[in-house]
C-alpha cells in the first residue's frame, strides 16, 4: 500500500530561480575556492549576508600568512572555504567531502540536482552507494564515540551501541569511509571501549555496499517495536530522516495494518540524521481528515489515507533539522508533548551543487518562514519535558527514550 500526495520540498527548490549578485565576486585563481564563492553569491537566499561574506572572501585571498591562490593545497582551500561559508552564519550551507557518509547521504537525497554527474560519480548506474556497516561517528573529549547506529544496519546486528568509544578498525584508525573501502563482503575487526576505563572489547562487523535513502527506509522500518508497560501497549518508530521516498508510507502502513495497529500509544522519534520530505508530513499524526483506502474490484485495497488518532508522545534533539524540525513545531503546536533536548534551529531550504573537485556544496536557498513570522533558524523548538542524553560510554541507554515511554503510559492513565 501506498500515499498518495507527499510533495518533497527538495525536488520543489530545483524549480526556484537563481538570484544573481549585481557585484562580480573577487577571485582568487583557484577553481573550487572560486566557484563556491560564485555559487554563494548567485543563490544565497539572503543577499544581505553578502557584504561580510565577500569580506570573508577577501580576507583568505589577500591573508598574509597564506594567500590563497591557485597554487593553494587542499588543505589551505578546505580552510579557506570553511571559513568564508561559516561567515553567512546559515544552516544547510556547508562543503561535504567524498571520504564522509554526510556527502553520499546528500549526494542521494540530492541526486536531482546532480543528475547529469550522478553515472560518473557512481558508476555504472549512477546509484549513490558507499561502503559501511550504519554506524555515525562524533568526537568528543579527545576520543571518537558511536552517536547513532542505524536500525537494522550490520553495526546494530553485531550490537555496536551509541555511546560506545571506537578505538580501531582492523587495528588502524577510523575512518568514515576509508575504513571499509575494498571490503564489501567481508567482515571488519572495531575495536570498542563501553564502558569507561573498561578494558575494550572487538566486535566483528559485515562490511556491506549501503545506499542512503534505502538504508534510512530499512533503519526507519527495523526500528518499529513495541513496548509492553503495565498493561499499556506503547508503540514506537524512529524517523532518521523525512528523505526516504517511502518512510512515512512505512510508517502509515505499520500504523493501519502492522505491527503497530493495535498500540495504545505511539512514541515519535524524530532523533534523526537529516530532514527534507514533505512539509505536511507530521498531518500523519494531528491531521483532523480520517483514514480511507481505496478497494478495488478485486478486493485490493490501498492505504489512500492514514492518521493516527490515538496518543503521540514526540522525542527530539539536535538531530531534529530542517523537515524534521518543522515536524516538531507542528506535534508542539498540536499540543502532543515532546521529550529531550532543543532542536537545531536549522529551518531553511538547501540545494546542492557539485564543486570542480567533485565535493558537494549545500547552499541555502531559501528562507522558510511559518505561518507569518515564526522562524525556527537558529531557534529550534523547545522540549516540554527536558531530558539530557550524555553520549560517552551509555551502553545503549537511552534516558529520552525511557522518559517519552513513561509519559505516554502517563497519558494513557489519566496523570
């Protein structure tokens, strides 16, 4: 079964029209330092920006210590345009490397605007695949820790748990992507630390070639359960991105006739990775129109229509970004509780384009405004239960999980 009606945002923005700059940029001779400086200039939604951020441009030109020029290392060109993208001050605006899972997430949930690259970037069929086992590291106090694993990915199925501190990966350092290059189909040796002073632990893992947006429609699937509490049946799922052509069709579909049917709650978590998708897609959960199929002659019938009508509990952190995000706000607005920590505050419209090196840059090219003067750039959306969730050595613990699961039974008693 399938929805009929989900509009994505980001295929939308591949309509808007460029705004050229009246001023010619400055120039340095180095062709992927000015061509993000060109393509800043020409579709940065907010063109009052433009006067620090062509002084930031100025300022790694003409630097004294090291003037950028044609001649440049990778090293100086990647500072440099760090530098002057960090000057605008903007979410959905930054330079994505291929040695990162980030630039083939984007590379797939971009793949229309890249589409004419997308056969050479990605050979021979132009699907946007890397090689991993669903694991998002992040740094902290000196170490790398586990931040997210991917439901259902090889990570989860070796029990790799967010929290844990990643010390190798077939005894050299990790690397995003570089760790499991040329090792698809055989399993690698990640050598963790759970707990802390704890003595490490290896854990092998299937290396396997993972496509982006099938990855996130098979984590937001696998992450379905329920949870039995004192006679109440809580359901849960995990929204790791709003991308996903099909994520929310899951959703709906376990929701009518799943697993999740006869819950008498759900638990929302939108602890995700990236937004995007639909704007209207949490009417998934506070739309007043009622569910309807369409059956036909044969008896088949298709999920035309779904909402939920029983009670939401909402969980979100910085991951909640951009469609994510507008989720949140609308769940808030509805008056359905949310459980953790604030936002991003990463509420514009982002398109990406590639850079003469192959990198990705992600240019905001719109603002987004709710209804007539709510902006949640650089806000975010405030929880109504605050709850912390410290990384390092949880083991798989998770406080803003438990904290969500035990409002809604709260809910569902009367308290």
């Amino acid at each position: 079964m399938r929805i009929f009606g989900s509009f994505a945002l980001a295929a939308w923005l591949l309509l808007l029209p460029a705004q050229a700059w009246a001023e010619d940029p400055p120039r340095s001779g180095q062709p992927v330092f000015d061509r993000a400086v060109e393509l800043v200039f020409d579709h940065f939604h907010d063109t009052s920006a433009l006067g620090r951020f062509g002084t930031a441009v100025r300022h790694e030109i003409d630097d004294a210590d090291a003037p950028l020029n044609a001649a440049s290392s990778n090293e100086r060109v990647s500072k440099a345009i760090d530098a002057i993208l960090a000057s605008l001050g903007a979410s959905h605006t930054g330079r994505f490397q291929p040695d990162t899972i980030a630039y083939f997430e984007l590379a797939d949930i971009f793949r229309f605007a890249i589409r004419g690259d997308l056969r050479r970037l990605f050979p021979p069929e132009g699907e946007v695949s890397y090689p991993g086992i669903g694991m998002i590291a992040q740094p902290g106090g000196g170490s790398l820790f586990v931040n997210d694993v991917y439901d259902g990915s090889p990570a989860a199925r070796a029990g790799i748990r967010a929290g844990d501190e990643i010390l190798a990966v077939d005894g050299a350092p990790y690397h995003e992507i570089a760790s499991f290059r040329d090792k698809v189909g055989r399993t690698v040796e990640i050598r963790l630390r759970r707990d802390a002073g704890a003595e490490p632990i290896t854990v092998k893992v299937a290396v396997e070639r993972l496509r982006p947006l099938q990855t996130f429609e098979k984590a937001i699937e696998a992450s379905v359960s329920i949870t039995e509490l004192k006679g109440r049946r809580i359901g849960y799922v995990r929204l790791w991105t709003l991308s996903a052509p099909d994520g929310l069709d899951i959703v709906a579909r376990e929701m009518a006739d799943g697993r999740l049917k006869d819950v008498d709650g759900m638990v929302v978590d939108l602890r995700g990775r990236w937004g995007g998708g639909p704007s209207d897609a949490a009417e998934l959960f506070v739309g007043d129109t009622p569910t309807f199929r369409l059956i036909q002659r044969d008896g088949e019938a298709t999920l035309a229509n779904m909402r939920w009508q029983r009670p939401v509990v909402g969980i979100i952190d910085g991951g909640a970004r951009s469609g994510l995000e507008l989720f949140a706000y609308a769940l808030k607005a509805n008056g359905i509780p949310l459980v953790g920590v604030r936002t991003a505050g990463a509420l514009l419209a982002g398109r990406a384009y590639l850079l003469p090196d192959d990198s990705l840059l992600e240019v905001a090219v719109s603002d987004a405004v709710i209804g007539d003067d709510v902006r949640l750039e650089g806000r975010g959306v405030e929880p109504d239960i605050p709850v912390r969730f410290d990384l390092p050595y949880a083991a798989g613990r998770d406080p803003q999980r438990d904290a969500a699961v035990a409002e809604m039974h709260r809910i569902l008693d009367g308290g």
